[in-house]
C-alpha cells in the first residue's frame, strides 16, 4: 500500500514539475477531468475531424463535411455528419481503466454529460463496443439529437449504449433516429448507484433497441436490492421498439415507470412483442403489428393514422381509447361500441336500429331487449314492439382479442293515435310591414300522439312563420301560413295574411320653374321606406322617377317671359325710328322702336332729360316709344337725341324739328322752278329743276340745323 501511494505522490509530483516547464500543453487534462475517445483516439481539441488512414486529424472548418465529425470541448458535444467510427481495440482511460468501445467519455472525479448530434443522414459507431458513458464520481448522461439518425452496432460482448454512473444515469434522444440493435448484451444499459435514478427520455424520435441477449433496454444497479427510481418517458409522437426483446429491470420486485411526457402528444412503447400508447399520438411515420404482436390503445389515449401513413395490423389491436384512421392487414381489432344511443320505437311500429362499433370479426349479444326485438348478427336490432315502456339494454361486441359493453335506455311508446284535422285560431290576418302576430293551432283529436305541426309560408318575402306559429310581416303583399301535422296524416289548416304598409308620407307636388326641377307628387311607407305613387301603396315609384325637369328660359328682348330673368348676353338695338322728321303744326307725333322687352324699360331721355312718362307713350311690341306733337311742337327746330333707356342696354335715335314757314318757301320756290321748265319734252331741264329744289331744300334744312345748334 506504501508503495502505492507513493507511486500516486510521486507521479502526481512530476506531472506538476512537466506542467510549469511547459513540458505537456495545457489541453492535456480537461478542466473538469472529463476524457473523450473516439475510434480509440482521444480527443482534446476543439475542431473538425476527417479520418485519413484510419487516423482521426483535425482539418480545417467549423462545421463538419460529409464523412467528417466536430467536437466543441467547451459544451462537449460531438456533431457527426454520416461518420463511420469503428475501434475494434480495448481503450485504457484514466485511472488506468480499460473499456471496449468507439465512442468513450470518462471521469473519475465530475458528472458526465456527453451531446451528439446526428446533423444530417445517417452515422455509424461499430466496433467490440458502441458508446460509452462513465462517471465513477457522479452523474452519466448522453444526449442525442439532431435531423438525422445514428446506427450502433456491436460485433462482440458489449452493449450498444452504455450508461454507467455512481449516481444518476439519464439517456435523452431529442428528434433523431437511434438503432442499437446488434448489441451482444443490451441494446441500452442504464446502469446507475444504488438507491439513484436511471432513466431515458425519448421526445420528437425514435429508439430501436435490441441485442443478442434479449434486452433491448436495461435498468440495473449494483445492488438490485437497493434499486432506485427506473423511468422511460415517451413524448412528442416518439417511438421506443425493442419487439427484438424487452425492456428488463435488474430488481424483480420493480417496474419500469412508463409515461408520456407533458407536452400532450404521448408516444408509442414495444416491450418485446407488446406495444402501448400512452397520450395522444399520431403516426409519423408506416406502423407494423407482426402476427404474434399486440397493440394497446389506452383508455384515455388515442392513436390517429392520418392521410399519407399506414397502420399495418397483421397481429391485434387492443383498444380501450380511440383508434382514428384506417387500419389495414388481417390482424384483430378490440370491439369498441361506437353507438351513442337508440331511437324510440312505438307499439304496433317495425322497429330498426344498427349499432356501429371499431374493430372487425364481431359478434353480438344484447339483454333486455323489450319483447318482439331481437339483436341480429350484424349489429342490427329489429322487430315489431308488443308493449310500451323503459328498457335498460345492454349490448356487448367481443371478438378473438377481446370485448367491450354499453348500456342504452330504450323507451317503446304507445300505439300511435293519428290526426285527423288542424284547426287555426284565425283564418285571415292583417298586418303592418315588420308587425307580427302568433297563430296557434288546435289538433284533433285531443289523444293524437303526435301533436307536433310543421308551419311553412308561400312567401316569405310577404311574410315569414316560426316554429312557434309567430307570422312575421316582411313587405306588402299577400302570402298563406299553412300548419301541417307532423305525423305524415297529411292534415293542415292555413291563414291568408295581407301584409299592409304603414306610416305613409306625402311628398307634395311642387312645380318646376326656369331654373329649378319640381316633382311629381309620391308617397313613402314610414316602415319600410318605399315609394309609391298612391297612398294605398300599389304603384311603386322612386324620387327619381317623380322629379320634373326644370323648363328653362323663354327669353324675349332681353327678359324671360316666364320669370323674368334677364339675358346677360342680349344687348338691344333700335328696330326703327332713327333720322326721324318732325314739322311744326304736325299733328301727329313721331314713333321709336327697341328691341329691349317692354317690360324692361327704365326711363325715355329726351336730349339728356329724364321725360316723365306722361310726355310719351309706350306700348309694347317690343318698346315702342311714342313722343307726341305736343312735345315735339315745344322743341327747338334742329336735331334732337332720344335715348330709350332698358335694364339690358340703352338704344340711341336722332330726330329733326323743322319750322313750318320755311318749310312752305321751300316748296314754292320749288313749284315755280317746275313751272320754268322747257315744254319741248327734254327731260334734262325737269330734271334738273328737280334737283335745284332738293338742293335748296336741303340748304334750308341744313341751315335751320345750323340755327338750332347755335
């Protein structure tokens, strides 16, 4: 013993010596103490790992290729993408233990806890041994996750998977695919302290667990007598099969505690040739039952086999849960009565009911069936009831895997008592859109036994029933409520309804002017806002189709004749009057026209002063402004301006006032100037005088204008 601990002190002297000259690196003792081998190499450094000649050497990368695995020492987790890792040597670790195996983690002094991911396809771990897990101080733990799958296979006497622990061991697959099947002992050995826990959680995967010894996952512990707590958990529609062989607890007097996790999605667990399902579990993937295995459907679980998979049952189904999807195979499926309840019969009536139940190679059996009913083979209960009353019926479904029961009440009525006629509280009824009123009906006779009616209306845009007998008015119109027994006699009774409109008010009507339309005189219902043209509401109308056009403008001389508007765009003009000649001692007066309306004359100017209408006279046709002798004979001879004054515009007309003695000279010296023509029948001198006259005329003319404007 001496020798040995000296041995101990003096190596762990010169180890201290080799650190601080710097003649081992750093990375040669894992701060924890936690060693990792790989294919029988161990691994220290962080980094991808291609194997070049059977050597694994770290290469260039963060992520590993294919082929290739990468270990992160920080998190001790090891990515494999389609690696093959293969150690047939034995591995001397720490501690100067020697185990078989191609992946090993190992501690002598901490817990545990190794990560392998299975990034994308499929790895391979074979060898004399798989993967290893050993804490001699602590807790073993392994997790497997990842998208892809990974495959251990064991050529000699090791397990798949080994968890060994002073304590706790946990296996936990998260997503990937795991198969250990080739295991010369176990295809899982979860072997833990004794009085400490050994478990496995699988969630979102699948374990296919089995070996060469009959065990696909083992709990054991040292001391079976001292076992701890053993638990398998199922979740996330994961998959535990070891139908190969079993799942084994080391300790007789213990069970492996089986159960599915939280999450509500359970899982499906082959303990050698028996599966359950624990939860609520849906198929991920193509199931087989094998001819000598069963499947148990727990009875608060259920297993659903959507569109795309198949379950292949060639073995039995035992379910006590619910089964959704179909099932194919020729295996046996547990009877489960799937029928709610049973119609009523009636005395006298042939009676029908077929009961509908999962599974297939049923046979029936049912008692307390009332009398004349008999339960046939295929699941139908027929006859003719000889009595009335309550039955308590229980039927059973059993076949070669197993059977199930249900109770029904079956009530059997009396003879039915058909109805002979309806009879309506009113035969007519008149109501207001959106009024209603309730009908109630009589059916006779008083025993009938069916007193039920069905109501219906020919309209239901006049008018609308319930199933109470409540008439609903909708719009006017007429519709007819019927009532019809409901027992197939084929009575009825029926009310018109006359639906009216309510509230009408009148639109008067209003003329259109010039400028504005007008509309014709209408009708509107208060209640449901139609419009009619009468008050009764028969001649629908809109207030488009009332309205009246507005007629416009009739415009004369500058003004409408209708309403008087004025026509910004006339401008009026002197029709006649301009130039005009008046002689004193005349007795007529002289007359001007406008073309301004004579309604819109505004004042007459004579010379600038504003004439009193008694000065003139006016009349229409369009403004015909007469000035009369008397006003024209106090005028001075000479040219006079006469402005005809309207709202659109003012007209200008000149006049002349000449005196009546030099009127008459003219018109002498005229004459005698006709006398002195030549009688010898030229036609020069005439014309000639003729023309001195006019010149003479038109110089007097000019010089009384002359006069006058001075």
């Amino acid at each position: 013993m001496f020798k040995k601990l000296a041995a101990t002190a003096l190596g762990g002297c010169l180890l201290a010596v080799a650190l601080c000259l710097g003649l081992l690196p750093v990375t040669a003792l894992a701060a924890d103490g936690i060693e990792l081998y790989v294919g029988g190499q161990q691994i220290k450094e962080s980094g991808c790992y291609e194997n070049q000649n059977g050597t694994w050497k770290k290469v260039d990368g963060t992520e590993p290729a294919n082929g290739q695995f990468s270990y992160d020492a920080d998190t001790f987790t090891l990515t494999l993408n389609q690696a093959m890792i293969v150690n047939y040597q034995n591995v001397t670790v720490g501690g100067g233990f020697t185990y078989p195996g191609s992946v090993i983690a190992f501690s002598q002094s901490a817990d545990v806890s190794l990560k392998i991911v299975a990034s994308q396809g499929t790895s391979n771990i074979t060898g004399t041994g798989g993967i290893r897990v050993v804490s001699k101080a602590g807790d073993a733990s392994l997790s497997i996750s990842g998208p892809g799958s990974l495959e251990v296979n064991v050529d000699k006497n090791d397990s798949g998977i080994s968890l060994i622990g002073s304590k706790n061991v946990n296996l936990n697959i998260d997503g990937a695919d795991v198969k250990t099947l080739a295991a010369y002992y176990y295809g899982v050995d979860l072997h833990a302290g004794d009085g400490f826990k050994a478990a496995a959680v699988v969630n979102n995967g699948k374990l296919t667990a089995g070996g060469s010894g009959g065990i696909g996952i083992y709990y054991r512990w040292t001391n079976p007598s001292d076992s701890g707590t053993s638990s398998l958990t199922v979740s996330g529609n994961a998959v535990v099969d070891t139908r190969d062989s079993k799942i084994l607890i080391a300790s007789q007097a213990s069970e492996v505690q089986v159960s599915a996790g939280s999450d509500g999605n359970g899982g499906i667990v082959f303990d050698g040739k028996s599966g359950t399902v624990y939860s609520d579990v849906t198929l991920q993937e193509d199931l087989e039952i094998g001819t000598d295995e069963t499947l148990t459907i727990g009875k608060d679980a259920s297993l659903t086999v959507p569109d795309g998979k198949t379950l292949t049952n060639d073995g039995t189904i035992i379910n006590n849960g619910t089964l959704t999807g179909e099932v194919g195979g020729s295996g046996t499926v547990t009877p489960k009565i799937t029928t709610d309840s049973l119609p009523n019969g009636t005395v006298g009536e042939f009676y029908t009911a077929t009961l509908q139940a999962t599974g297939n190679n049923i046979t029936w059996s049912a008692s307390g069936l009332p009398d004349g009913l008999t339960l046939n083979s295929d699941g139908t209960i027929t006859g003719t009831p000889t009595a009335e009353g309550t039955s308590t019926v229980t039927v059973k479904a059993e076949n070669s895997a197993g059977s199930t029961s249900k109770d029904y009440t079956l009530n059997i009525k009396p003879a039915m008592v058909p109805v002979t006629g309806l009879e309506l509280n009113k035969n007519s009824l008149t109501l207001q859109e959106k009024g209603s009123n309730t009908l109630t009906v009589t059916v006779k006779p008083a025993d009938a036994t069916n007193k039920d009616v069905t109501w219906e209306s020919s309209d239901t845009d006049i008018a609308t029933v319930s199933e109470d007998g409540t008439v609903t008015a909708i719009s006017a119109g007429r519709a007819t409520i019927t009532a019809t027994a409901a027992d197939a006699s084929g009575a009825s009774a029926s009310c018109e309804v006359t639906v009216t409109h309510g509230n009408m008010v009148q639109t008067p009507k209003k003329d259109a002017t010039c400028t504005a339309y007008g509309t014709e005189g209408y009708w509107t219902c208060g209640i449901c806002g139609k419009h009619y043209k009468d008050e009764g509401g028969t001649v629908p109308t809109t207030p488009e189709d009332a309205v009246i056009p507005a007629i416009g403008h009739e415009f004369e001389g500058g003004l409408c004749s209708v309403c008087g508007a004025r026509d910004a765009s006339f401008s009026p003009a002197l029709v006649s009057g301009d130039g005009a000649k008046w002689t004193k001692g005349s007795s007529k007066g002289l007359t001007f026209v406008s073309s301004a309306a004579f309604a819109d004359l505004v004042e007459v100017r004579l010379d600038g002063r504003v004439l009193s209408a008694s000065e003139y006279v006016v009349r229409e046709g369009s403004t015909v402004v007469t000035l009369p002798a008397k006003l024209l004979e106090g005028l001075k001879a000479g040219d006079h301006e006469l402005l005809i004054v309207s709202g659109s515009g003012t007209v200008r007309a000149s006049l002349t006032v000449a005196e009546a003695a030099k009127v008459e000279e003219a018109a002498k010296a005229e004459k005698a100037s006709a006398d002195e023509l030549p009688a010898n029948g030229d036609s020069t001198a005439p014309a000639l005088a003729v023309a001195a006259a006019a010149a003479a005329g038109a110089g007097l003319v000019l010089l009384s204008r002359r006069r006058a404007a001075r």
